[in-house]
C-alpha cells in the first residue's frame, strides 16, 4: 500500500512564530506557571505546538489518533478499536494494522507513534513496526526577549437565587506580552516510512496558523495570535538543512520601552536580514521560501523584498494579506 503513494518530496524546514497577551503559553505541571528555564528564559512544548495542530484538523473534520472518544479519555487501544469498528474493519495487527492507522490519521503521518497498545478487552495488536518515528520533527519553542510574569486575579460565583453565597477568589499565571519561536524540519527519508505527503504538509502549515489562534476557548490561551511562518523547502536530493531557523531572527525595540514591558508588536521590529543572507547564501539548495505574515508585525526587510536569487517565494496567504 505504502508503495502506491507519493511521498513528501524534499525535506522541508520551518519557523513559526506566534504571540500572547495576558495569558499563560504552556504552563508547568506543577503550579501551571508559564513554563521557565534556569536562565530565566520562557519555552513553550513541542507537545503544545503539536496539540495546536491536531484540534484545529479536529476541527475541520480530519480523524486524529491521538483523540478521545466521545470527549472520553481512553487509551491507544481504545481509540484504534473505536476506529476500527466505526469504519467496520475487522482487527488485524501487523504492518496491516500500521498501514490502517497512517491511512487514517494526518497526525501519526506528521508526528509518528510509539504504538503502545495495551491489552483491551482480549484485544491486544501487535503493530509492526512498534514505533514509528514522526516525519516532521518540531524543537521546543522559546520566547524571543524577556518576558513579564504576572497574576491575574479574579472571583468565580456559584449559586442560585436561593442560595447566595460570596464567591470565591481564583489566580492564575500567565504573561504580559510574549513571542514565541518554534523550528521544524520534515524529513523526506521519514516520510517515506510514515506515508507522509507535499499536501500533508501543507495542511500542517496552515494547521499551524489557525491552531493557536483557534486556542483561544479558554482564559489562559485566549489572546494568541499567528505572527510569522516560514517554510523552506529544500531541492530534491539535497541533505541540507539550517537546523534552526530561529537563530537567523532578531528583535529591536520601537517604542524604546524595556522588553518585559513590551505589550504588541507595535514594540518592537522582527529584523529578517540575516535569515535572508543565509537563504541566499545556499540558494543554490534551495526551491523554494514560503511564508505567511501578520500585518501587525514589522519586519526589515520583508519577506516580499528579499532578494534571494533565484529562489522562488510564495505568500500563503492564510490571511488574506499580503506582505
């Protein structure tokens, strides 16, 4: 089956980078602060970027493994016996049963499995390969300046008008202001193992940009918004690859306010200069550059009037802007 489909066809590497307002990106686990390095630098999961991308297919109607099943937590088994019933296949395992689920679901093509299928109701698969390890491969992210810490504290009410009683008092933590960058690198030698294709990837793309903004259901993530993405993709055969965009990507105050009191973009300049250096200095390994911008970001230069040879640059658009 695998044989039969054309797989991603040249590696691929992203930047993303997205921005939050008075919310928390990724809280710890264990008081749900924002998420903080020894240096005092914030970081945002690969895990969250990820979750991002499978609610927002969710949403749009494609079928994602890691999933519940009617909003009920289950295990890996469980979801696949689900799967399997509602489409009305029998249970299998084997490279049968992988060829099933890469089929199916968009998020195991892009971000693979450790099919850890526990024994269920008699039923236990015994996948082939146990593990399959995801095309696209996505680093934690990091907040790019220093960022403001702040509790933001509230009251919740719970009673009738029989019952009236004081509310209680709630805290939770977030950030003032903060931008957030993520790299990714889709891998065409892995793709070929997990069915991963050109569309599949463009679909994370745009999965990517309405994800965060999509997120915004609940207090703490509500105010995140796309800013940037860039998507190089590479020649054919070519084994190269930056590794991460992010270090090509600087920021320079506007307003001249220190960075923790930064507030929108309206602060600060993304400076793109060396990003567009090093693209044109491997122009020759290079197909193609596209991108999607916020309208609200300043970038020097933009993405429009990079001069980068002979590379081909594409605006995706998202948005309806252009850049």
């Amino acid at each position: 089956m695998s044989d039969q489909i054309q797989t991603l066809t040249s590696r691929r590497e992203f930047l993303f980078l997205y921005d939050i307002k008075m919310g928390n990106p990724n809280g710890d686990p264990d008081e749900n602060r924002p998420r903080v390095l020894p240096d005092g630098t914030h970081y945002v999961t690969d895990v969250r970027l990820k979750r991002f991308v499978r609610d927002y297919l969710k949403m749009q109607g494609q079928e994602i493994l890691v999933d519940t099943i009617e909003d009920k937590t289950t295990n890996l088994t469980g979801r696949v016996a689900a799967h399997l019933e509602a489409h009305k296949l029998k249970q299998c395992e084997g490279r049968e049963l992988v060829d099933i689920l890469l089929g199916a679901f968009i998020d195991a093509r892009l971000f693979g499995s450790s099919f850890a299928f526990k024994k269920q109701d008699k039923w236990e698969p015994k996948p082939e390969p146990k593990t399959l390890t995801g095309a696209v491969q996505i680093n934690h992210g990091e907040v790019l300046h220093e960022a403001e810490e702040v509790d933001i504290h509230g009251t919740s009410v719970f009673g009738s008008a029989e019952e009236k009683s004081q509310g209680t008092f709630t805290t939770y933590f977030g950030l003032r202001y903060a931008l957030m960058g993520f790299n990714g690198v889709a891998n065409e030698h892995s793709a070929k193992l997990s069915r991963l294709t050109d569309d599949d990837y463009a679909t994370l793309l745009k999965a990517m940009w309405n994800g965060v903004r999509s997120a915004g259901n609940t207090r703490t993530k509500y105010g995140q918004n796309p800013r940037l993405l860039v998507s190089v993709a590479y020649k054919p055969g070519e084994e190269f690859q930056f590794g991460n965009l992010a270090d090509y990507v600087s920021l320079a105050p506007t307003t001249g306010k220190p960075e923790k009191q930064w507030a929108s973009p309206d602060d600060y300049q993304v400076d793109l200069s060396k990003l567009a250096e090093r693209i044109g200095q491997q122009a020759a390994k290079i197909a193609a550059v596209e991108y999607c911008v916020s309208p609200d970001l300043q970038l020097a230069p933009s993405l429009s009037d990079m001069d980068l040879a002979d590379v081909e640059k594409k605006n995706l658009d998202f948005d309806g802007y252009s850049a």
